[in-house]
C-alpha cells in the first residue's frame, strides 16, 4: 500500500517571529543609545553648548558611534546577541 506524502509543515505565524526579532533588536538599540547620548550631552554642553547645531550633531553622533562600536565587539554583545535570538534561555 502506498503512503501520502505528508504535508510541509509550515511555521504557525513566519511575520510575527520576525517582527518580535525586530522589535527585540530595536530595544536593544535604543537601550544603548539613549543612555549614550544623555551621557554625552550632559559631558559635552559646557564645552560646545554654544556650537551651531550640526557641529553639535556632527561631534556627539561620532562619539556616540565610536562608543556603541566598541561595545558591540566587546564581550557585551554575546549575551545581548544571545537575547535578540530568541532569549538567554540557551
């Protein structure tokens, strides 16, 4: 007796998995970010308060990148990769 093929097995909901990836990795962006940028504005304004504003954006969006870069090749992006992957649960 011959069998039918079995169905293809599909994930349940493929665009709600990538989107909660996405909101897990926009999180984590913005959790990093915002202190940065606080820290920074709050070291920098006695130095360039009275700069135009896109030298201002120009200085604190380089320190900013040249910060989030180091910790993202640091040993801090293992874990928080780990956690945008699907949990630190393994």
């Amino acid at each position: 007796m011959k069998s039918l093929p079995s169905p293809v097995r599909r994930p349940r909901h493929p665009a709600i998995r990538i989107a909660g990836w996405r909101t897990r990795n926009a999180i984590l962006v913005w959790l990093a970010a915002f202190p940065t940028i606080a820290v920074l504005l709050a070291r920098l304004q006695p130095l360039i308060g009275g700069w135009p504003l896109l030298a201002r954006t120009f200085v604190l969006s380089a320190l900013m990148v040249l910060i989030l870069n180091f910790i993202s090749s640091s040993g801090a992006a293992t874990p928080l990769g780990r956690l945008v992957a699907g949990g630190l649960g393994g």
